[in-house]
C-alpha cells in the first residue's frame, strides 16, 4: 500500500525520499497491474514527471511548498482536465477533448497536487459495478472475479491498488461511497453544494457531487478541504465557510439504520462494530427507518428524468461519435445517438422521458420531489435528536463479475444504502471496518448534519483510533 502523502511529505522534507521517487513508484505500479485491472483509461506520464521533478527542485532550493505538492490522484472520466480526452467511459464522447479544467481540478493543480490518470468508470457513472463501460469492466484490486463497484469503479480501484494517494470520483446515488466500500476504502460523498461541479458532466445535476476515495483517512480529508468551497461558476455551490479539519472527539449519540435482508457478514461486523463501540461510551440505537421502500423508485423517478434532459446535448453534432451516413438532420441525431450510447443509458433516457411526459408528469415527477422533501425533513429531525446516523455502505459484499448484469432491478437495489443521502443532500463518509471471510472488504456509512463533513471525519477517526 502507498504510504500517505503526510508521511511522504515529511521525508521528502527530511531528505529521506524525493517525489519522482514516489512517482515513479506509483507508474511502476500502473505498468505491472493496470492492464489486468483496466482502473486506468490514460496514464499522464510525462506530465506527472515533469511535475514531480519541479517539486524536488523546489525542495532542493528550500522554496516555499505548496501544501499538496507531490500528491498523486486520478480523476474519474467525468471529470474534465484541459487538453486531456473526456469521456464518461462512453462511445457518444469518444475522441472529445476537454478545453478546460474542472474547477477540482484547478484547484488540486494550484495546491501542487500531480494528476496522474483518467479512471475509467460505468458510461455516464450510470452503474454500480463498472460493468456499463465502454471501454470494458474493471477488476476488483483484491480479488478475480469480482466487481470493484461502481461507477467509481476505476477510480477505487486505482486507489486500492496504489497508483495514487487519492482518487476522485463522482456520486449521484453511490458512485464514490459503494465502490469505496467495495475497494477497501474511505469515501465521501459531500453535502450537496460543498464541492464545485463546474467541469463535471452532468448525469442528474440536483444529486450529483464529486468526492475523493482514499486507503487513507488523512489524504482523503486533505483533498477534500481543497475541493470544497464556493464557486461562482456553478451556481447550486454553497457560500458556506469550508472549516480545516482539526482532530476532535468523536460525537458519540448515534442512530443506526438497518435494513432487512443485509448479508450476514455485513450484518456481523455491524453489530460486532456496535457492540465495540458502545464498550467505549458510544450512544449506539437502532431506529426504525420508515422509507426503506421509497428510496429506490423515488431516486429513479428523479435521477432518470434529469438524465434525460442533461443527455439531450448528444446529438452527434456539437461533441464526440457522429453517425457517418446520416441523410437528415432528425437521421442524424438518431443515429448518433443510437451507436453511441449504451444500453443501460439508453433505458434511462426512456424512463426518463416517459416520467417527465406530460400525462405521466404528476403521477411520478411531482410525487417523488414531494417524497424527497419528506425525506430531507424527517432527517433533519433525525439529526436533531441524534448526532449522526450510522448504517452499511452496502447490504453486501462485493459481488461476481456478471451476476447482476442481465437483471437491471437488482443491480439498481444494491444502491438502496447510498441513495439515501443524495435525495436529502446530507454528507455521507464511507468507512472500511471488516473483511468477509473470503477477505473481501465491508463498509459502515456515516451520514451527519448538512455541511458537517467534519464531525463524519471525527466519528471516523475514533473507529480508526489514530492520526
Ligand atoms: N449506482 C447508482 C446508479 O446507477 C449510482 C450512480 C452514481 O452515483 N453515479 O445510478
């Protein structure tokens, strides 16, 4: 596993490593396992070893460091990086290149942080197992024959496999926090709000936030301050002040959320972590959550009909795939986009289009923004009789490559856990606390009050016990 960019910081400082040492390291590493993970669509070597060799230079001269410099991260293909291609892992986009930088990414780049990889994923992050991508699954970093999770898949993958001290990724429904559960890791999906989404491409843009993935608490939470913040080029960014993280205790009056029908292991090491916990002080109660059955259909309704209107710009005229023998403008248009998206989008903008039309409008659209609202205030009510809410990242372990592929409703079901803090906006930090017997990692997901990323990051830091 990488050390964390802290402790590669500091020998950097005391003469003890250099960071083309450390990225030459991670390359080696993306050479010998990323063609059999296929985490990673483009490797920027170059680009990541000039930069590298800039910030020894600088530590050599005693310069000023800017505080990320040398960090390495990957951004998931959504995510637009300047003169890089961009493609949300999907034909429509193929050989579009981005002309600007995400504001992310800007601002990793102005703390020093080298960008080292774009990271495949599922097409348009519609997915949960990486199995929607255009450009073929990825393999989960620990184990053949299972998905990494998705549609961060690739993005948790290489962070898993030690190609980068961070990965960013995107979450409309779990994309950051189940394929971080998946990999091993930490993840977090921000308030709504907290982090810039100009320069992300947009999937359903009232859930969508990009978050970092890390096998490191510290560097996922050094990334995070960075990212987060206002923006006036995207105008849902909050103006809410972005606190530095400073170690407190941990809040410890926890409401837990669990579903029927969680895999056994998952639910052992659920209550093996409670039991642990209340032994050290902690409130730890089991509530009874009301809306378990609404959050599936509800995030659908509402995830498919924005997706509907934001994937309306692909239409083989102004980016990427264009069909070659259209005879009219209409043939053109389908055409384009019947080569170059794939099925899983296609049966969203169906769904999508059908939810939004005008007969079927009340029926579905009004009633699930009227089950979101209800939503959102019975868990602000939650939260004000409770410090956070604890419950699993997912109700399973990882599963097999090509188990849920043919049966679109279970794959949609295995969201059922991270859903939940996209229809509300709340924050939401996963958290890696066990490993099945087959060793395959098992999360626990925190969620907290709006823009309380740090008190997640607390309760978080308690389970670990250090930093
Ligand atoms: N798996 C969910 C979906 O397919 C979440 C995707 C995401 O968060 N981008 O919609």
């Amino acid at each position: 596993m990488t050390p964390s960019y802290r402790a590669l910081r500091a020998a950097v400082l005391r003469g003890e490593a250099t960071f083309i040492a450390a990225t030459e390291t991670a390359l080696n590493e993306i050479t010998a396992h990323n063609p059999s993970l296929n985490a990673l669509l483009e490797v920027y070597t170059e680009e990541a070893l000039t930069a590298a060799r800039a910030w020894d230079a600088a530590v050599a001269k005693r310069a000023p460091l800017p505080p990320l410099a040398g960090l390495l991260y990957v951004h998931k293909d959504n995510i637009a990086v300047a003169g890089h291609r961009l493609g949300a892992s999907s034909r429509i986009l193929e050989g579009f290149v981005s002309p600007y930088n995400a504001t992310v990414i800007e601002r990793l780049k102005a703390a020093g942080a080298i960008c080292i990889g774009r990271a495949n994923c599922d097409e348009f992050a519609m997915g949960s197992s990486n199995e929607n991508s255009a450009y073929g699954p990825v393999a989960h970093p620990w184990l053949s024959g299972y998905v990494p999770g998705g549609s961060s898949g690739g993005s948790a993958a290489a962070a898993a496999a030690g190609f980068c001290h961070v990965a960013l990724g995107s979450d409309t429904g779990g994309s950051v926090r189940q394929p971080a559960a998946f990999c091993g890791l930490y993840g977090l999906k921000p308030t709504y709000g907290r982090v810039s989404r100009y320069g992300l491409i947009a999937y359903a843009s009232s859930f969508d936030q990009i978050g970092p993935l890390s096998a490191n608490l510290e560097d996922l939470i050094l990334a995070y301050e960075y990212i987060a913040g206002f923006d006036p080029r995207d105008a849902t960014s909050s103006t809410e002040a972005v606190e530095p993280y400073q170690p407190t205790p941990p809040p410890k009056k926890w409401a837990w959320l669990l579903p029927e029908g969680l895999h056994p292991e998952v639910e052992q090491a659920l209550t093996t972590l409670q039991g642990r916990l209340q032994e050290r002080g902690f409130h730890c109660e089991n509530i009874d959550f009301p809306y378990w059955d609404y959050l599936i259909p509800t995030y659908y309704v509402l995830t498919t009909a924005e997706a509907s209107s934001n994937l309306a710009r692909y239409d083989g005229v102004r980016y990427g795939h264009r069909a070659a023998e259209a005879t009219s403008l209409e043939t053109l248009y389908a055409r384009s986009r019947s080569e170059g998206f794939g099925k899983e989008v296609k049966r969203r903008i169906l769904l999508g289009t059908f939810v939004l039309s005008a007969g079927y409008y009340d029926a579905y659209y009004t009633r699930a923004q009227q089950v979101r609202r209800l939503l959102y205030e019975y868990t602000e009510e939650l939260l004000s009789q409770y410090d956070l809410l604890a419950l699993p990242t997912s109700a399973t372990p990882p599963f097999r490559l090509g188990e849920k592929t043919t049966d679109p409703i279970q794959m949609y079901l295995s969201d059922l856990l991270t859903t939940y803090a996209n229809l509300t906006g709340h924050p939401a930090l996963q958290v890696p606390i066990a490993q099945t017997q087959a060793g395959l990692p098992i999360g626990l997901q925190l969620m907290g009050p709006m823009y309380a990323e740090n008190l997640l990051f607390a309760a978080a830091h308690a389970m670990v016990g250090n930093l």
